[in-house]
C-alpha cells in the first residue's frame, strides 16, 4: 500500500517534454500530441519497468487474462511477454481459463500462444501481472481464480480505477506495484504496443506475434470504428506494415464458426419475444465452448430495424447468461448521453425483475450511443442436477426443460418492461411505441427464416469476441 493509503498509486507522470522525447520517434510529433496523456501513462509505464530490471532478471511471471481469453487480452499477453523476457525474466507463463469464440482459438493456434491454467500452472514465487483486467482475481472478469495478495504489472483500458481500489480492499489486496487502470484508449493492445516500441521491443516480434496484438486492436474498437483513439490507428499501423503480418491477420478475419452456432441463432429468433423496441430472445442451452454466440445473438438482434434493447439469455454450465446490446439513437437526440443513462437504468431494472438478488450488470457505454453488457447468475445445485449440466447438458437448440425456463425468464422481462411502464412512463418514453415494421420484421415467437445480417454474410470485425463488457463484466 501507497503512503498515501491507496493499493492503486501509479507513478508520477513525466513532464510533457519527457514523454515526447520517447515517443515522437514512434507514432510522430502530431500523434504524440494527439495522445498525450495516455502516451504520459505508457510512458511512466516504461520507466517504472526498467527500474524494476532487477527485481524482474532471473525470476518467473505469470500474465493473467480474463477467464475467457479475447484477442486484445492475448495480444497484450504477448507483447507483454516479450517486453518482460526482454528486461531478463526466467520464464513468462499466460495464464488463460477457457477460450470461447472460434476466433480466438483460431488465434492461439495459428500464432502458437501457448496458454495454461490460471490455478493450477502458475509459477510459484512469480511475478503477478494483468492485462485488459484488473485486480482483485477471482471475480468479475476472472470467476474460478484464485486470489494473489500483491501484484507487479496491470494494464486494462476497461475498468473504473475508483471500482478496483474498492474492489482490490475488500478482498484483501496489499499492493499493485506499476498499475494502470481506466487507459483512455480503445485497447489495452496499442498502449502495451508503443511501451514494446519504447524498449526496441517491437521489431524483435514475430509476424504471427504482431498480428496478435493487431487483432486486438481490431477486434475491441470494432474495426476502429467505435471507441478507437489516434494510438489505436497508429500502433495499428506501425504492426501491420510487414506483409506477411498482413497476411496473418487475414488468416485471423477468415474464422469458420461451428454448425452449432447457426442452431443456437434459429432458436433464438424463433422464440424472441418483441414488445415495441425491445428485443429478448431465449436461446436455451450453450455449450461452453459456444458461449460467445450469446453475445453475437445479441448484436445481430440490434441490427434489426426498430429495436433499441436487445437481451439474450441462456443457460451455460456457468449459469445464466444475460447478454444486452442498447442503442439510444430512437430515442431522439441525446443530449449529454442523457438516453445511453436513461437505457442503462431500465435495462437494469427488466435485469433485476428477472433475477432476483442481482444488483445491477456489468456494462459499458460505447460512444456515442451503444451500452453493450451482461450479467451471470448461479444455478442452484437442483436446477444443476435436474438439467444434467454436469453430465454435458442438454441438446443444442432443443425444446427441454432449459429453453422453457429461458422462454419464462423472457417472459418476465417482458412484464416487467409493463410493470416499469406503469411505475416510470418517463424512463419508457419512446421503447413501448411499436415501431413501423418491428412486429412484421421479427414476430413474437414468430418465423424469421434465419438470423443472418447483411444478406447473410457474417460480419467478421463487428461482434464482441470476448469484449469485457459481456465476459469480462459478468456480475458472480
């Protein structure tokens, strides 16, 4: 802990003057200004890794992810690795739970990432770092983990400082030596990128290495459409301009999805459930290994004409999954994103209505108009028994007992969007008019042939894969 009493006490930033001289000569005079305060964040970054050499040289490090690994997670990994190896370490683990798109595996295998468990693979006496998460383990981001007391390196553009100070004390946190939480930027990737740049790290990548940290720039701005900032789009560039990176990166565009997927869509567009602008589609049972289609199922509802809510819900062998995609543009003209908070509470609301004991979902506003998120909640040993989710689960797009309990959960988000329309008509103000062609685009529990988008081509760079605000945001 800090003097001052803080666990999270990052070291001071450099003057301007300081940080331009290390990174003009990376990203050029008018993107150092253009990034200033985050290149002053990588730049006390740096430093505070090369006067840590000594404690680094000779000893082993372990680099913790979200539970579900995604690409900007394991690109981080990676460049950290190779910056952590450069300043002397022994061995560098990257320490991930599960993987759960198609992309990412696709990633892991084509770049030879090599991931081991988070428990049970650890280096003793290591190390403890985190990237595009934060401290403490074992919750949020990181269900199943167990817990470290002190922590060297964290980088994650995602979470709240203030929510992880708290977070870190009342689990029991003593200390995070170089921490830098809340980065203003659209990934962690380009802020761990320009610090390898930094120590003459980045040339020494391998092609399959900088397109691992180039997808993950990619992946979590959306194609550098939403969230990205002037770093994304250089470091994004200062990776990619080898060929042969170039071609790597196709590779990873070019992902093939399970047959399964197209199953769990099916189920969730014949069974969706529509009331004005909102949109909540049961799925049923999810393979774990599938569980990110619960979160494209939603983006792929939100795209249908009309809607300004969509929620998913399924039951995977973690329990039930809640994935929510929001956008405030038909509510009229936001003013001070008045809408995007306004969509937040109802959303949280229909949650809490159909939940009970949830105290809110994990999201994140996506400027200027999306909230995207998700909430988990336990399944009771007898609903764990009774459904043989131990024992594998049930049939993918079956009509069991799991898609009826989903089918009533969608139910009760409905009447509670009634009950919230009675109690607040201010907050429902422009999502229970029906809309001129939602009802003929998707009926209740009606026939839309299938859930493709963009006549039925799957749109590669614009699904969550794993963004932190479904997976790593699940509320335990």
């Amino acid at each position: 802990m800090s003097r001052a009493g803080r666990i999270l006490s990052p070291p001071r930033p450099a003057g301007p003057h300081v940080v331009r001289r290390l990174f003009q000569g990376i990203v050029g005079k008018r993107r150092t200004m253009e990034n200033l305060p985050v290149l002053a964040q990588a730049q006390s970054a740096y430093m505070g890794l090369k006067r840590s050499a000594k404690a680094i040289r000779g000893r082993g490090a372990n680099i913790f992810t979200q539970w579900v690994g995604d690409p900007d997670a394991l690109g981080s990994a990676v460049v950290l690795s190779a910056i952590l190896r450069e300043l002397g370490a022994e061995e560098v683990r990257i320490l991930t739970g599960s993987l759960g798109h198609p992309q990412n595996r696709n990633l892991v295998a084509r770049c030879g990432i090599v991931l081991q468990d988070p428990n049970r693979d650890r280096l003793r006496g290591g190390l403890h770092c985190m990237v595009d998460t934060s401290p403490p383990l074992g919750i949020l981001a990181t269900p199943g983990v167990e817990p470290v007391k002190d922590y060297f390196f964290v980088a994650d553009h995602h979470a709240d400082p203030a929510e992880v100070e708290e977070n870190c004390r009342a689990k029991g946190v003593r200390r995070v030596r170089l921490p830098f939480v809340g980065l203003a930027v659209g990934s962690t990737s380009a802020f761990m990128a320009v610090i390898a740049a930094a120590f003459d790290v980045l040339d020494k990548l391998t092609p399959a290495e900088k397109a691992a940290a180039a997808l993950g720039i990619y992946t979590d701005t959306s194609a550098l459409l939403h969230g990205a900032t002037p770093l994304d789009f250089k470091m994004f560039e200062v990776l990619t301009r080898a060929e042969e990176t170039q071609e790597i990166l196709d590779e990873l565009r070019d992902y093939r999805v399970p047959p399964e997927w197209y199953a769990y869509r099916a189920s969730a567009f014949r069974n969706q459930e529509v009331t004005g602008a909102v949109r909540v589609a049961p799925v049923g049972f999810v393979r774990d290994a599938h569980r990110d289609v619960i979160a494209e199922i939603a983006n792929e509802l939100l795209r249908v004409e009309g809607t300004s809510i969509a929620i998913t819900i399924a039951v995977t062998a973690r329990g039930v999954e809640a994935s929510v995609r929001a956008d405030s543009r038909l509510l009229g003209q936001d003013q001070e994103g008045q809408h995007q908070h306004r969509i937040v509470r109802v959303i949280a609301y229909l949650l809490e209505s159909a939940f009970p004991g949830l105290s809110g979902f994990r999201h994140e506003r996506r400027p200027p108009h999306r909230v995207e998120g998700g909430a988990c909640v336990p399944l009771t040993p007898d609903q764990r028994t009774e459904w043989r989710l131990d024992n594998g689960g049930g049939r993918v797009g079956g009509n069991g007992p799991i898609l009826a309990y989903c089918q009533e959960l969608a139910r009760q988000l409905v009447a509670a969007l009634r009950e919230m329309e009675t109690l607040k008509p201010e907050e429902m103000q422009g999502l229970l008019e029906v809309v001129a062609g939602a009802e003929a685009a998707a009926p209740r529990n009606g026939r839309q042939e299938n859930g493709k988008h963009e006549n039925g081509k799957q749109d590669n760079w614009k699904h969550d894969n794993g963004r932190e605000s479904d997976r790593g945001k699940k509320k335990d």
